[in-house]
C-alpha cells in the first residue's frame, strides 16, 4: 500500500468509527453528543497516527498480500492494535470526559468491543475491495 492510499484506509476507517461510537455511546450513555463527539474525534485522531505506525510496523511481519491474510491474522492485528490503542486513550478519555481513570477504562473497554468487530469486518471489506480494484486496473 502507497502513503496515499494509507492515509485514505485510516482516515476512511476513523470517520466511519466516529460516527459508530458517538451513536452507540449516546444510545448507552447519558454523555452529551458535544462531549461525545469531541471524545470520539480525539480518540480517532489518536488512532489514526496509531493506525499508520502499526500498520507499516504489521505489513514488515505479515508481507503476504492482504487480502490472504488469515482469520488468525487479523485477530492477532486487531488484539494488538487495539491493546496498545487503550494504553494511548483511556488517559485522554478520562481527561476530556472529567472521570476517573477506572470509568475512562470501562467507557473505552465499551468502545474497544465495538471498534474491535468493526475493524475486522472493515478491514476485510477493504483488503477485498481492493484487491478487485488493483485486479480490475491490472486487466485494463
């Protein structure tokens, strides 16, 4: 993957992430949508510098193309990166949000469980997508 393209997979991945936890948040939570949000957008700022360094860090050990990656794999990506996400941002909640570290810790472990399930299926829809668009260039 180009710079480029890993700019967009993150930024792509983040926003939709946003938009995800601030609605499930606000479902579950008596946070306000101004809070939540602002949160959200630190935390997903966080992760996208994140996402860079521990995807080039992840593509040096797994070098096989990506979309044959396994279900081992990308459960080994995802409990990793999402491991040393929580030690960046459960800091930062609790700071924002004005709670202890332990409800930082809960709030985020809740979001972890859900940006966990929408990493592998986004991330699995993405390396599928563009294999075909990398197939389909190729054949043009």
């Amino acid at each position: 993957m180009s710079t480029l393209e890993r700019v967009f997979h993150a930024v792509l991945f983040e926003f939709l992430a946003i938009i995800g936890s601030v609605i499930g948040l606000m479902m579950f939570t008596d946070y306000e949508l101004v809070s939540l949000s602002g949160t959200m957008i630190a935390i997903a700022t966080i992760a996208m510098g994140w996402n860079f360094v521990f995807n080039i860090i992840f593509d040096k050990f797994y070098d096989a193309p990506r979309e044959q990656r396994t279900v081992k794999q990308r459960v080994l990506y995802i409990a990793w990166f999402e491991s040393g996400l929580l030690l960046l941002t459960i800091p930062v909640m609790a700071f924002i949000l004005n709670i202890s570290l332990i409800e930082a810790f809960w709030l985020d472990i809740s979001v972890t469980i859900f940006i966990t399930i929408y990493a592998y299926v986004y991330n699995y829809a993405y390396d599928h997508i563009r294999a075909r668009i990398v197939l389909n260039r190729q054949m043009a």
